[in-house]
C-alpha cells in the first residue's frame, strides 16, 4: 500500500471522528433541560428527653460460681493402718458434723493408757492411809476422785491443792507426773479417731480402708456443704457500689428460682487478668433446691441510692462526659458529671433541670445544627400545601 492511500485513510478516520462529536454536542444541546423543583429545607429531628433529677437506684447483676465455704484436708495425726469410721471412706461420700469418718490403728495405744491408769490407781490407794493421818481434811476429796477413775473413761479432773504442805507430798509421790502423762496419753489416742467438723462431703480420697499411713499424711479433701459462698468477680469501676450486708438475689441459669443471700466480704485487691474484685456472697438454700459447689449463678446486687441524678443510654454520651441539648432549635455540646455506669446506661447530673437532652446516638453532625425534636414536630405551610420534614435518627 502506498503511503498516499495510508494518508487518505488516517485523513478520513480523522474527519469521521470529529464529525461524530459535533453531531453528539448537537444533540446534547438541543435536549430540553429538566425543570428544577422548589428546594426544600432536610431538618433533622432527635429524639431527646427533659431533664429532670431524682434518685435512682441502678442495680447490679453478674455472673459468679459456688464455692464451699471451708475446705479442710483430713490429715493422719498417727502412724497405723486406717480402719473403717461410721460412713464410707469414698469420693462423695456425704457425712453429718460428729460422725467417725475414719479411725487409725489404736488397740495397743488403748491397752498401754489402761496400763499406765492401773499404775495411777495402784499409786492412789498407797497415798489414802498417809492422807488419813497427815491431812485428814482431804481424805474424802481424793477417795472421791479415786472412785471416780475408769479404766474405760478419761481420768476426771485433778482436784485442787490449796495446802502448800499437800502438794509438797503429792508432788513427792510422783501423783502429778503420772496424771498429766496419762492425760498426754488421752490426747495422742484421741488423734487416732478422726470426726467431722461440719456437714460435708469428700471431694478427694487418697487412703482408703485398709491402707497404713504415717503421720501427716493427707488422707482425704473434704468440703463443707452447709455453707456455701458464691465468688462474684465485679469490675473495680461497679465495686464501689456494694457493701458488706448487702441482700442479694441468686437466679438459676435456666429456671426462674431466685435463692437470696448476703453480701459477706469482699476482697481488698484487683485481679491482675480482669481487673475486678471478687464479692463473696452467702446463699441460703431452699429445702428442694440445693445449692452445689462449682454450680454458676447470675447474682443481682441492689446498688446505692444515688442522689439527684438521671439514668441515659451510654451511647447518647461522646467523648466520655460530653453531651447535645437542643436550645433554640440548635445542637449545643454540653459536659456532664458522670456518677456511674452500666452496660448499657450511664448515670449523671451537671446538667441544668429543664433542658432538652439528646438521647440518641448522632452521626455527621457539629455543634449548631438546626434539629428538630420528636414528637414535636410542627407542620410548615409551602405553596398551600404541608412540606415534608425528613426524620432521621442516627
């Protein structure tokens, strides 16, 4: 192809192009333009409320696991092989205040005391016929304590001595070193019976029936069951509004039984994790409706009574402590004094009674905005006809 037929084409392409835009600028030009509408004023409109002080009581409610108010090891206060007590040796073997759990080996312990109380009796009645004639005064006190004495029993109280001389004589017939060695004795066989300290249950056995131990071993864990606590951890921000004394309500999970309980103590230091103090509150169960440990209730604290005060959604408040009131038809930013928060709400004063608060959420906006309010709303009259006002909520 040769370069004149190469230019025509280009020349050609070039014209066609041009031509199609002017004829496209024609016809733009000669569409009719569509008529404008009357502009019309977009007011927003926020829902608000008016300011009005009184007290307000915002109660708390949180989430806490049951606990036994005592946990105690049942430690091995002698060497021997345990024997059997009134209830089973087992996990979760209940047991009432009193009763034998367990017992360790203890017949020649038992034998030995019997030996030693024969001696103090052999002792005693070698020491009535001097009482007779050296302190006759005293004769029919220590024949009364002589009687007393079984062999089966612990040895009665040891009576009183006033008179120097009397005890100068006891003490050099050996009376006194061999009673307190007995009563030393009554001691170490009590430790080889072992008795529950309270209404509970073993959460871990480590030695059953049958088993030799040592002394200190640790043969079972028992809790108490007639005594349980529930641990509330509550964030260091909400603690401040209970108290020690405080009646509480305890609801189940997934049912509508409500228990009540007391606050008892609540800790003095924050959890390093959670950054919230543990509130310890006491449950009284209901017949039926037993409280167990390691079970989760939701807690209800009443709170305080707060002053003066006024309770709004969290999210109406910016920048922690800032809120719009509408004065004269415009948004005006205000500070308030927060007293305390929720979840959901925030309580405050600092605001004058009377004003109109925003307590909604608003996006986009600035100070001065024009807004309506409401519920408030005031038809305007355009061209004979009601104008329409755009309601937003942001």
């Amino acid at each position: 192809m040769s370069w004149r037929k190469i230019t025509f084409i280009v020349v050609a392409l070039i014209v066609l192009l041009g031509g199609s835009a002017a004829l496209s600028e024609l016809f733009v030009s000669m569409k009719p333009e569509p008529p404008t509408k009357p502009g019309q004023d977009l007011k927003r409109f926020v829902k608000a409320e008016t300011v009005k002080y009184d007290d307000v009581v915002s109660p708390l409610t949180h989430e806490g696991r049951a606990s036994s108010g005592s946990e105690v090891v049942l430690v091995a206060e002698a060497a021997g092989k345990i024997e059997p007590g009134t209830v089973r040796l087992k996990k979760g073997t209940k047991f009432e205040q009193g009763q034998l759990l367990a017992e360790i080996y203890k017949d020649e312990v038992e034998l030995a005391l019997k030996a030693r109380k024969s001696s103090f009796l052999t002792t005693m009645i070698s020491l009535l016929p001097d009482l007779k004639v050296d302190f006759p005064d005293a004769l029919e006190t220590y024949e009364s304590f002589f009687r007393q004495i079984d062999l089966n029993k612990d040895l009665p109280d040891f009576p009183e001595v006033s008179n120097e001389k009397l005890k100068i004589f006891l003490a050099s017939r050996g009376v006194y070193s061999e009673y307190f060695g007995i009563k030393q004795d009554e001691k170490k066989l009590e430790r080889h019976s072992l008795y529950a300290p309270f209404d509970g249950t073993f959460s871990q056995v480590n030695y059953e029936v049958g088993a030799y131990v040592n002394t200190g071993a640790q043969i079972a864990k028992m809790i108490r069951t007639d005594n349980i606590e529930i641990e509330v951890p509550v964030p260091n921000s909400e603690s401040n509004w209970i108290k020690v004394g405080d009646k509480v309500e305890v609801h189940e999970m997934n049912s509508n039984e409500v228990l009540t309980g007391t606050v008892i103590r609540i800790s003095n230091f924050i959890d390093a994790n959670t950054q919230s103090r543990s509130i310890f509150v006491q449950v009284l169960s209901k017949p039926g409706h037993e409280l167990l440990p390691g079970e989760y209730k939701n807690v209800s604290f009443p709170g305080q009574v707060i002053e003066r005060a006024m309770e709004i959604p969290r999210n109406a408040v910016f920048n922690s402590n800032e809120v719009y009131v509408v004065i004269d038809g415009k948004l005006k930013k205000r500070e308030i004094n927060v007293l305390k928060t929720t979840e959901t709400t925030l309580i405050f004063n600092g605001l004058k009674e009377g004003e109109k608060l925003v307590v909604q959420p608003l996006i986009n906006v600035k100070e001065n905005t024009p807004v309506g309010i409401l519920g408030e709303e005031q038809p305007e009259m355009q061209g004979g006809k009601k104008a329409k006002s755009t309601k937003e909520q942001a």
